[in-house]
C-alpha cells in the first residue's frame, strides 16, 4: 500500500510504461476527511492522551487545522511533547510561530 496527498494517478499518467503499472497496482481514491471524521479522530487521540479542551471546541480546532487529519495529528503531538495536557488557543497559537 502507498499513500500520497497528492493524486499519483497524475504522476503515473505521465510514464511511458503506464499499462505494464496498471496490471500490477490499483489507485484508490479517496474522499477528503469531513467534519465528523476529524472529530472523531480528535476524540479518540484525546482519550488516549488525556488531553482536556479548555477555550476551544473540537470543532473549532478541526476547522482551524482545516480538517487535516495530518495537521490535527502533528498539533496535538507538539502540545504532548510539550507535557500538556489542555488544549486552549493560546498553546495552539505559540505552536503557529
């Protein structure tokens, strides 16, 4: 299995040797994470870590990190390794400089 942002469809599109690929890999779209996704996601990394959510809703803090479930997941490490343990706007805005 690979991974990529990206579509690597474009990519492999563009090689000459595209039919011998496509008898071997399968490309699998897929959707961008929505709303509820992300909240989820927060949720569960929250009870995990024990990470409590003081002046910003979980909401917020999905839309803020534009429903990436890539940047939740890096925000939420850097306020761990920096033993905390309650996310506000404030240690969220420190994290941004």
């Amino acid at each position: 299995m690979l991974s990529s942002i990206s579509s690597p469809i474009e990519t492999f599109n563009n090689l000459p040797q595209i039919q011998k690929y496509r008898q071997h890999i399968k490309f699998i779209e897929l959707e961008q994470w929505t709303e509820e996704d992300c909240c989820k996601l927060i949720d569960l990394l929250s009870l995990h870590a024990h990470l409590e959510w003081d002046d910003i809703s979980i909401q917020e803090f999905a839309k803020l990190k534009s429903y990436s479930p890539r940047e939740i997941k890096n925000c939420l490490r850097d306020i761990c390794a920096l033993h905390r343990r309650v996310v506000n706007r404030d240690i969220i805005k420190k994290l941004e400089l």
